[in-house]
C-alpha cells in the first residue's frame, strides 16, 4: 500500500509575511504566559492566587471592550494605509509591555501593564485578521488560515518550553527583555517591507518630483 502526500506550500505574499508576523509575536508572548502566574507569586508583592485572576481578568475585559470599536473606526476608513500602520503601532505597543514586566514590583504597576498589554493586542486584534483575511488565496482559504494555525502552533509550544528553561537558568528578566525583542522584531519585518500594503510613489524621470495625475476639470 502506498500512501502519496502531496501539500502545496504556496502562498501569496501577503500570507507569508502575516503569517511570520503572528509566529514571532506569538512566539515572544509564548514565553512569557505559561511563566506568568508564577512570576506573579514569586515576584510581585502582595501577591496572590486572587491577584493573578485579576491580572489575567483584567487584560481579557480590556481588550474586548477596546477592540470593538477599534474595528468599527478602521472599518469606516477606506484603505488598508491606517489598518497597516495601526498593525505596527499595536505590535510595538505589545513590545513596550513586554520590557515593562521588568520593572513590576507592585501589584498596580502590574495591572497597569496588563492594560497597556491589552491596548496592543486590542490593536492587533482588529487589524491583523483584517488584512490577512483580504489577502487570502483564492481556493486556497482553508489552507491560509490553517498554515497561520499550524504557526501559532509550533510557536506556542516551542516557546513554552523554552521561556520556562530561560526562567530557571537566566531569571524572569530575560524571559520579558527576549519576548519583547520578538515582538518589536514582529513589527519591524512590516516596517521593513511598506510596499507590502503601500504602493511606492512613482515620480517622473530625472524629476525627483512626485508624478501628479490629471485632474478632469468641469466642462
């Protein structure tokens, strides 16, 4: 008997880009959550198994309440321009919170960071499945959305067992300075790469000017 597996790994531009986007946040981010709860208990004072949920309530709440109408603002505005730099301004406000977990000490300097961490993701949220979604293959939508699963996958528990083993060897510093790296690193592959949602500017030869296009005047 013989079993044939052939999988055809092409995908638009698009989709890759977004796809290795959502692998190396998540993969930042899968350092820090499975670590959380205990850094919580080990390193916050004053705190307990209540200050946790509240901790973990309190960026769920936010986020959804935040990422709403940050899908109905981008919604009402033509283009993909404010969808992408919303996209990267989300990505490097999930960075800014990861860093801050280093100097968490006291429990509101933690919720603090919670929102903040919420504010990014609600970002993210209203933004990333956007574009990708209007960017999909066509025939090819369930093999899009599934390569992005198989992504967040592997990311989530590659980098599960390896922030647990930097925790341990290195402290939970390391774990948050490292997961914040591969977030900003997340949004600096779309910085590097604008032609990806904004088309360049054409210009005239030998002009260095912009290339204006008529204006049909009234008759």
């Amino acid at each position: 008997m013989k079993i044939l597996v052939n999988i055809d790994i092409h995908a638009g531009r698009v989709v890759k880009y977004f796809v290795f986007v959502d692998l190396v946040l998540l993969s930042g981010w899968g350092l820090i959550d499975p670590i959380f709860s205990i850094f919580i208990m080990n390193r916050v004072a004053g705190s307990t198994l209540v200050t946790v949920g509240i901790a973990v309530a309190l960026y769920w709440l936010v986020k959804s309440v935040l990422q709403l109408p940050f899908a109905n603002y981008l919604d009402r505005t033509p283009g993909e321009k404010d969808d992408f730099y919303v996209l990267i301004v989300g990505l490097c406000v999930t960075a800014f919170a990861a860093f801050s977990f280093v100097a968490v000490h006291e429990i509101w300097q933690l919720y603090a960071v919670q929102v903040v961490k919420a504010v990014g993701f609600a970002l993210y949220g209203a933004t990333w499945p956007a574009i990708f979604s209007r960017h999909l293959d066509k025939d090819r939508v369930s093999f899009d959305w599934t390569l992005d699963s198989i992504a967040v996958g592997l990311a989530a528990g590659a980098s599960g067992f390896i922030g647990s083993v930097v925790a341990n060897y290195f402290g939970f510093p390391a774990v948050f300075l490292f997961g914040g790296f591969l977030a900003l690193v997340s949004a600096l592959i779309l910085i590097a790469v604008p032609d990806l949602m904004l088309p360049p500017r054409t210009t005239q030869p030998n002009t260095g000017r912009e290339r204006q296009l008529p204006v049909n005047k009234p008759q």
